[in-house]
C-alpha cells in the first residue's frame, strides 16, 4: 500500500511539472477535433513523413511470409514494443488521467502495431476485479497503471491476426510488474486463460534454440522475464525463462557490456534445454550521460548480433531501444527521437540481422499528438516530434533480405 501511495505521488508530481498551455495550445486542442471527455487522445503520426519507405514486394502485414521456413528464429532481425498495450487506454476513473501523463509509452494500439509488422511484443498481466461480473480476472498494466484491456482479449486479438495472416508469428514477453507477493491469484488465472480450449495449438509447446520459422508460423512463443516454478511447481508452463539482470542505472550508471552477454534462455518444460542470451535493458536515459551510454550500448549490440547471427550458435538477442528521459510519454519520445536516428543510420550503413528490437512510439515517423490529462492544462502535447519509429520498423525487415526466399 505504501509503495502504491507514493508512485500515485509521484505520478502527480510528474504531472505538475509538464509544460504550460498556452491560448494556442488550447486552439490546437481543439484544431485536432478531439474531446476532453475520452480516456485518451491521439492523432495520428503523418504518413508522408516517413524517412526510410516500406518497398518490399510483400506487405508489412505478411513479412514473414518473405523468409525461408528453415530460417532460424535467432537469426532474424524482429521489430518490437515495449510496454505494448499503453496505447489502448487506462482503467481506473480518475486516475486514468494520471497514468495517461506518467505510463504512455506507445501511441498506437495493438492492430496497428500487428499491421506495421512488429512481431515481438511486452504484456504485463496483473490480477484485477471484473466489476460487472464480480470475479478476478488478468487485467494488462505498467506499474500500478492498469489498462482497459485483459489478458484473453489480447491474446484473442493476437490470434484473430494469425488465422488471417497464418504465415506470421508473434513473441511476446510477459512481466509482472506488481511482483508475486500479493499475487497469489496470478498462476491459477495464468493457467485458466492459457489452458482454454479456443488456444489449442497456438502456444509453441517445444521451444529450442533453434527453432524454424516454419515452427513458428501461426504461433505465439511466450518469454519470461521471471522464473513461474518457485512459485507453482506443478503448472505446466508453454512458456521460455528469460534469465536476464536489471540494468537500472540509479544503482549503477555504468555499462557492463559482459553481463548483457551472458544472460541465459531455459525451457520451463526442460531446464537442460537453453540458449545463451544477450541482453540489453538500459532503461534511463535521464541524464547526458545515460543518454550516451544508451546510444553507445544500443549500436555496439547491434555489431555484436551481426556477429551472433553471422556464427553458426544459437544465440538469441533482445536489444532494447526503449528507454525514458522522464517519467512521461514526453520522457518516452525524447529518448526515441534521440536514439532512433542513430539506429537508422546504422542499419542503413551495415547489412546483417540485429535479433529482437522493442521500441517506445512504433509506427510512426513523426508523431503529433495529445495525451489527455483531464483538462486542457494539465494535458501533455506533443507536437513535432520525430522518433523514426516505422523507419526502424522498415530497416529491421529489409534486414532480413538475406533470409528472403
């Protein structure tokens, strides 16, 4: 209780200091044709300013379809999100406005981000109360932040896409941000939704390092960042333990490219079949400094997977270039415009595939949009702001040309 009454302090605190409206901010408001009333507000990025085109023969929709099925899934480059869902609006009444200003860190919802071609995907299921049906049910969340969206209705959505697209495959990372302790709900509604008989033979049951993209196709491949075991030895779990270290630079600012290079993949089926992991997390960009080591250890993990992916091991990377500046979505696009261009230049500059890249602000080039705060002066406005996001999208598919049938 205490350490939920101090974010929503903080999440306050962090509202406080967003920038003044202006009488133009309030005109634009309202040039956008928006309403104060909804939980959120968007407008979408502009089309016409993307950097890097999508001009493959096959739709993003369909990439996959494009790879040769013998293709290891570790060799690819995979576009991603981080904290996938929190676009798609927040829960609680009146404090939905709050998490809008503090937890935002994407702009486009689930469909479009499919439809883009992203395939690795952050869910972070959490128990909640169903008030009209009066049960427990597995709300998503970021923090404390819970989303209008359950954990059935994402994976419905993810699956409807599948059996229209059956070429496809997705990898989606769970994360329990509210931890274990007052859980104990977690692993029976875990099991309850996973085990429903409408998902039967959508979950990758067999998971090894080298699995195929013909393995994989019409599939989700669950990742953990946490070992489930300890917690319900007797749950049978389709899902790959992510055995990777924090890397929050308020305990240490420094890089420590060695840790991000031996972290570890286990089955949760067979703990003797792994993978090595490289991993990289560095989620604070809050000052110059941290800005640059991000920058530097973002670019120096994708020579290093150019290497991996080149080797003849398995070896699967998940480099992050999510990360904030502040608690915001503010915080969110300032790190993606400032990274994100350095990305681009670098796939443009090298040929070779970089693993799994999860990204804050997917699907756009330039993002002109409004966060709803509740009131015109305590919203955020993010205007002209260019992260480059679908332009790393592009580049990381055309990436893969070489795996291209």
């Amino acid at each position: 209780m205490y350490k939920k009454l101090m974010f929503g302090i903080m999440a306050i605190a962090a509202m406080t200091v967003l920038n003044s409206c202006s009488q133009d901010d309030l005109e634009k408001v309202y040039d956008e044709n928006t309403s104060l009333d909804s939980p959120f507000i968007f407008s979408e990025g502009y089309q016409d300013s993307i950097i890097v085109a999508y001009d493959l023969p096959t739709p993003a929709t369909d990439w996959l379809s494009m790879v040769k099925d013998e293709t290891k899934v570790c060799k690819l480059s995979i576009p991603g999100t981080h904290d996938t869902m929190t676009g798609m609006g927040f829960y609680q009444p009146v404090l939905k406005f709050i998490f809008n200003m503090t937890a935002i860190s994407q702009v486009s919802t689930l469909g479009e981000q499919m439809a883009s071609g992203l395939r690795f995907f952050d869910i972070r299921p959490v128990v909640s109360t169903d008030t009209i049906a009066k049960k427990k049910i597995l709300r998503l969340t970021h923090g404390i932040s819970e989303l209008d969206i359950t954990f059935e209705w994402t994976i419905d959505q993810l699956q409807s896409y599948l059996k229209a697209h059956p070429t496809e495959f997705f990898i989606v990372k769970l994360q329990f941000d509210n931890g274990f302790e007052d859980q104990k709900d977690l692993y029976t509604l875990l099991s309850n939704v996973l085990h429903m008989s409408k998902y039967q033979g959508l979950f990758v049951e067999n998971w090894r390092p080298d699995i195929t993209v013909a393995e994989m196709r019409g599939k989700i491949l669950w990742l953990s960042r946490f070992d489930l075991r300890p917690f319900n030895a007797v749950f049978h779990y389709p899902i790959v333990y992510c055995d990777w270290p924090d890397e929050d630079p308020d305990i240490d600012e420094e890089l420590n490219p060695e840790a991000q290079r031996n972290c570890a993949m286990y089955s949760m089926e067979d703990e003797t079949v792994m993978a090595k992991l490289y991993k990289q997390d560095y989620y604070k960009t809050t000052t110059e400094k941290r800005m640059k080591n991000k920058q530097k250890t973002v670019i120096d993990m994708m020579h290093t997977a150019r290497e991996a992916t080149a080797s003849d091991e398995n070896i699967w990377i998940v480099n992050h270039c999510s990360a904030y500046t502040e608690v915001s979505p503010r915080g969110y696009i300032t790190n993606a415009s400032n990274l994100h261009p350095l990305v681009v230049d670098d796939l443009q500059k090298y040929e070779g595939t970089v693993g799994i890249i999860p990204m804050d602000m997917a699907c756009h080039d330039y993002v002109h949009c409004i966060i709803n705060g509740g009131s015109p002066y305590t919203s955020d406005y993010l205007y002209g702001f260019h992260p480059l996001s679908l332009s790393v999208t592009n580049l990381l598919i055309k990436s893969n040309k070489l795996h291209f049938k």
